[in-house]
C-alpha cells in the first residue's frame, strides 16, 4: 500500500498496459482516476478495481480533447484533499498508419501527433501546477522503444514518440527543484488488444519467439505497470529524466531486418 492516500490519474487507463496500469497503482493504494475514450471497457476495469478492494473514478472521453484534460483534472482534485499526486500519460498509437511515409498524409501526421505527443504536453500542463503547490509528484510516460531506432513505414509515430522522450528529460529538469519527478517508459512487443501476440506472429511459428525477443516472450500488462510502479514510487526518489525500455531485451538486441525475399522488413532476423 505505497500510495495509500494519494491520487493517480492513469491516461487511456482501462485496457492493456494502461490497464494493467491502473489496477496495480490501485492494489497499491492509490485513488486511480481511470481515463478512457472506451465507456465500456473503462467501467469493467472500474468494477475490477473495486472488487479486488480498491478505488478508482471513471472520466470518459478522447484526451486529445481540451475539455477532457479540464475535466480529468478536475475531477482528480475533488477525489482527496485537491491533490494529484502521480500523473501516468498512457495513451499512443502507431495508428493511423500508411503504407509509408510518402503515401502518409497531414491529417494523418495531425493525429499522430496528438495521440502521442500534444496531450502529453497538456496533461503535464494542466498537472504540474498542482503538483509544484505541494512540493512533490512523480510523472510516466508512455513511449516507446521505436523512439531509439529505425521503424519501416512510422517515421511520423517514432518521431512523435522521440519527442516524448525528449520532453521527459527536460521536463524532469525543469521541475526537479519543486519535488517533482519525470519518468518514462519505453514498451515492446506488448500483447494487448492494440497489439494483440497473433496479430504480430501472424501465422509464423511461435518458437521464432525466442529468436525475436530475448526472454523468449511477448510482454504482458503488469510486466509495463510494474516498471510503471517502481519509477512513480519512492523507490525511485532519485531517479528523474529517465526513459526505460520495457522490451524483453529487444532494444538491446536487435532492431528491424530486411527481408531476403526483399518482401518488406522483419524483426525477426530468420526469416525468409
């Protein structure tokens, strides 16, 4: 219970990491305000929360939205004593994707750019005050590891994503003088509804696995919420401007490979 008596607000918090999320700050004591676009699957990891004994409030609605970021706000500082303690900015998505980068297009470029990076700016925005009136807060992002390396056919989503990287580490120096803290975390290969383990294996043989990711598995929601945790806890009181990769050791091992059949690209070096 390390976060007994604080708030969290967890971004795109009902499904996969960002679920995964929320219920283990709220098995941790935290107060977690789950914001979601999703009603549905936004009230059952409520209903989850609440059954396994903890806390959290519901606000539905697209956090590229400035009312929405107002109203997640708010509604966080009427939960406890008009505080905010950790802020979790959740949400991204490499979608909507082209087929590459000359076939791709402004409005394109446009909600890739607000999925990953603009409601991160806006949430720390809206947060940060908050957290500078009472002397202490932790914040997570959530980019990812094709931040750190070429991706065929994303360049606008690993560019957004290197931007949150870029923004964690200078946000972290603007606000460490006031107690605030300013992580991120950098996922791979996560089987969750975005990405879900078929869809990327796409009828290869599963014991490629091991030759794609070092600890021979795909992640799952708690191996992210766990990192999550540690960097958002005291644990971690001296650690700020920092992004993890969350990637089974696929950052450290490899990157994407041209296929031999020159059919595209592979991240999985055996492969015809």
């Amino acid at each position: 219970m390390r976060f007994s008596g604080q708030v969290a607000v967890v971004t795109g918090g009902a499904l996969g990491i960002g679920g995964g999320i929320s219920k283990r700050l709220a098995a941790a004591g935290a107060h977690v305000v789950l914001a979601d676009i999703n009603p549905d699957a936004a009230s059952a990891t409520h209903d989850q929360i609440v059954a396994a004994g903890g806390c959290a409030t519901v606000v539905v609605g697209d956090i590229r939205d400035r009312a929405v970021v107002a109203a997640v706000v708010e509604t966080a500082l009427a939960v406890h004593d008009s505080r905010i303690d950790i802020l979790v900015n959740n949400v991204g998505d490499f979608r909507p994707a082209a087929r590459d980068f000359l076939h791709s297009t402004e409005e394109q470029w446009q909600a890739l750019y607000e999925l990953n990076l603009l409601h991160v700016l806006r949430m720390c925005h809206a947060v940060v005050p908050e957290m500078v009136s009472r002397g202490r807060g932790a914040i997570v992002n959530n980019a990812t590891v094709e931040a750190y390396r070429g991706i065929p056919y994303a360049a606008p989503y690993a560019a957004f994503n290197a931007g949150v990287v870029a923004f964690t580490r200078s946000l972290a120096v603007d606000v460490a003088q006031h107690g605030i803290r300013v992580n991120a975390i950098a996922p791979d290969l996560a089987d969750t509804p975005q990405t879900p383990a078929e869809l990327m294996l796409r009828g290869r043989d599963p014991d490629l696995i091991r030759t794609w990711i070092p600890v021979g598995r795909f992640g799952r929601p708690d191996d992210y919420a766990a990192v999550v945790e540690f960097l958002a806890s005291d644990d971690a009181r001296f650690v700020t401007g920092q992004t993890v990769p969350v990637d089974g050791g696929t950052l450290a091992a490899s990157g994407w490979y041209a296929r031999a059949d020159r059919k595209g690209w592979t991240n999985m070096p055996n492969e015809a």
